[in-house]
C-alpha cells in the first residue's frame, strides 16, 4: 500500500512538473505574486492599493486625481490577461504602453487605457488615451461588443499589443481594434478613477486578479483577426485586419491617381497640392470652386463605407459629397450631391444660415442637422475623422470623430421632403441615383485631407 501511495505520489509530482514546464514553455508569468504589491509603484493620485486574500483592492479616496498602480517594468509587445470586479459602479481602466515623465504636466499618468465602464454607456472594453488626446476607440465603432461587460461579478479582460496593433477583449469578446504608433511601449497599471465630491463615491472597490502576462509572443499566441471595425491612426495605410474586412485605399496618399478634376479629364493644374501624405486645397477668394475646383473619384460607389481625415484652417469651409453625378449643369458653382459639410463653425458664416444647424460641421448640407455632440469637436487646426456609411437598404450614417451624429433613409418619403424645401430641390433625382463619384471640395478656402479609405458593402 505504500509502495502503491510512493509510485502515486511520485506520478502526480511528475505531472505537475511538466504542467509547469508546459506553461514556461507557452510564456506566461504571474504580474501580482498573490501576497504584496511588490514589483508595483504607485503614480498619480492617493487611492489606496492592498493585496488581500489573492487579490489586488484598490479603494476610492474623496479630493484626489485618478490613481494609478503601475509595473515597475515597461511592455512593448505583450499579451496580457486579468480579472476584475467592481463591489460599486464606478469608472476604471487598465492602463497599457502608459508612461510619466517629468516633464510632462508633473508626471502625470498618460497612456492607452482599456475602458472598465459600468454605465448605460456601455464603453467597456474601448481604447482611451489618458492625459492626452482622449478617445482613441469609443464603443460606438463595435455595438455588439457593449455587451460583453457584467456589472456583477468578474469580467476577464485581454489585452493584445504586436507593433502598432493594440487589441481588447470582454470576457472573450473582441471590442476594440486600434491601430497606433503613438506609444509603443510603457507600464501597465491598474487605475482607481477620482471621484465625486459625495459621500457616497467614498470607499468604492475594485478588484483584481489572475494577472499574467506573455512578453513578445510568438505569432502564432496572438488572436486570429476578426470583423470588428479598426480604427487605424497611421496615415494612408490599410492594416492587415482592415484588408480582410475589405478596405482599401481611395488615395494612395501621394499621387493623384484615382483622381481628377470634376468634369476634366485630368487633375487639376492649380489649387491643390499633395505633399506629406497630404493632399490640400489651398485658399484663394473663399467661393465655391476657387482656385482648383473640386475633384472627384474616378469610379463611382453605390453602397460603400469611407473614412477620412480632415484638417480646418481658421474660418474655412469644404466639403465631401457623395452620389455625385456629372450630367448635372452647375454653371461653374460647386458639384451637386450629397454632402457631409466641412465646416469651422465658429468662424465661417454659413453655420448660421440653412435651418436649424443643418449646415454644421458633419451635418448632411442643407438637410439634416448634426447631433450636437460636443466630445466630437477638435479644435481647428487638428485632424479629425470623418465617416459616410451608406448601407445597401440606403440608410446612411455620417460619423465625427467616433461618434455617430447622425442618420437617415435615402430615398425615403422624409429624405423628400427634405429635398423638397432645401436648395436642391430643382435638381431632379437628387440623391437618388444608385451610384455616384466621391467628390472633395474647395471652397476658396484652405483644408487638407488624408487616410481616405473605402470598403464597398454588398
């Protein structure tokens, strides 16, 4: 009987040993050793941070700036996995390829952060930059991952970073895709948001556990690619996942191949430039068709989805219109078609005129206003993203910086009407055709573009 007891004994050490073997060889390792915080600092504001019982605790403190517990190391490329809970709702993160420098607003705490978002919202799992430019993938870009998230009870999160490629997953649903070669490495950390002035936001919990991390994987430990949306910040480029989705280039940001000058045979001679992967409309006397005239696509699109970067100089206007068509006499003004309106609208006049804002920046020209969002608005200057989605059934969608402003059915007794009391209304068939040119305008006035990319939807 003991001889049988030694021989088990013996078998199950020997299987344990090679489970350890096998999990140093798939490159895993523990971030928290189960008992202190050791290998951890803490940066920013003074939540308080615990090892209790295998878990990490941090706990809300009144009058102080988001906290942060961070690695002692940095991270490049990694995959990282954890769980957490919230014991009361309350907003958090996992900071990624984050940093503090000195001279960097006082070392404040900047990075990607992986949302934790209790709220109706719903933007768990999306990609913030703490302490710098904000929203980098809000959820609205992947409504069937905002249900991912459970408010009671763990949630695993996964976090995918291989080059520029950062990627999220909610209790093993994809939910964000960015794109970004802002930061390539940093610290992780585990953030207690600031609170409230209430006494109620006092002492909320979170917790965390099951930290583990594999440093530089092998290609073949990172996550098939998906069909979730991509939000790819580097310019004139088609990442690999927004290939498989479809996407391509509509400029190959450094020719003006594709493009021509509306109803030429050729691109313009004068007015626009391209240069640094830009391509720019300059200013002359602030009229339509100014100096260059506008330019259009050489192909035509049906249903389609197109993003693209915008930059507005003080007080200028442009404009991109879709369903453009040719045989239209517009007497030496601009192109007719739909379009997504280009706009300062503190400056230029023409955000005043129209009805009620329907000519504001990403509004539907002359049609439909823009939702008033005020977190889509960048200052002049900066570049923006815009998005038309045109779906098969004709409903169509304008998007701003992340955020969807507005939408509507071409086509539909409602879109007529529109039409019927705007300043399109004696051209026949606005709108309405199955296809058209894309077409970028100038307006006498200085913008540039770039990072036009096109996905034909069937």
């Amino acid at each position: 009987m003991k001889k049988i007891l030694l021989v088990c004994g013996g078998v199950l050490l020997m299987s344990g040993t090679l489970l350890a073997q096998k999990a140093n060889k798939s490159g895993w390792h523990d971030l928290f050793n189960g008992k202190d915080l050791k290998g951890w600092k803490q940066l920013g504001g003074a939540a308080v941070y615990a090892a209790k019982d295998g878990e990490i605790v941090g706990t809300t403190v009144m009058n102080t700036p988001n906290s942060f517990l961070c690695t002692d190391k940095d991270y490049g490329d990694f995959i990282l996995e954890l769980e957490f809970k919230l014991d009361k709702e309350f907003n958090s993160g996992i900071q990624f390829r984050s940093q503090s420098r000195p001279e960097y607003q006082n070392g404040r705490v900047f990075g990607y952060q992986m949302e934790i978002d209790p709220s109706d919202r719903k933007w768990s799992g999306g990609i913030y930059e703490e302490g710098r430019r904000g929203w980098q993938y809000p959820m609205e870009y992947n409504p069937a991952g905002q249900s991912a998230f459970k408010k009671d009870g763990w949630n695993k999160y996964r976090i995918e970073c291989r080059g520029n490629e950062m990627r999220t997953w909610v209790n093993g649903v994809p939910t964000a895709h960015l794109v970004d070669t802002a930061l390539p490495k940093g610290f992780i950390a585990l953030q207690v948001h600031a609170i409230g002035k209430t006494e109620a936001d006092n002492g909320k919990s979170i917790h965390w556990r099951n930290l583990r991390i594999i440093e530089n994987p092998a290609a073949s430990q990172y996550s098939p690619y998906d069909n979730i949306y991509v939000v790819n910040n580097v310019d004139n480029t088609v990442s690999p996942q927004e290939k498989k989705n479809g996407y391509q280039l509509l400029w190959d940001g450094k020719t003006s191949k594709g493009w021509r000058g509306y109803n030429q045979k050729g691109f313009p001679e004068k007015g626009w430039t391209i240069n640094d992967g830009t391509i720019t409309i300059h200013s002359s006397d602030g009229n339509e068709e100014g100096s260059g005239g506008d330019i259009v696509t050489d192909k035509e699109y049906g249903a389609f989805e197109m993003e693209f970067e915008f930059k507005l100089t003080r007080g200028a206007n442009s404009g991109v219109k879709y369903f453009v068509k040719e045989s239209y006499d517009t007497k030496g003004k601009s192109a007719i078609g739909l379009e997504y309106q280009v706009l300062d609208d503190e400056v230029h006049p023409d955000a005043k005129l129209g009805r009620d804002g329907n000519r504001t920046l990403a509004s539907l020209y002359d049609l439909i206003a823009r939702k008033q969002e005020k977190r889509a608005i960048l200052p002049i200057g900066e570049w923006n993203k815009g998005r038309i989605i045109v779906y098969p059934n004709n409903h169509v969608e304008h998007w701003l910086n992340g955020f969807k402003v507005l939408e509507y059915e071409r086509g539909s007794q409602s879109f007529k009407d529109l039409v019927a009391i705007s300043k399109y209304k004696n051209w026949n068939n606005f709108g309405l055709w199955p296809e058209g040119h894309i077409l970028l305008q100038d307006h006498g006035n200085e913008v540039s573009f770039k990072s036009l990319r096109i996905k034909v939807l069937k």
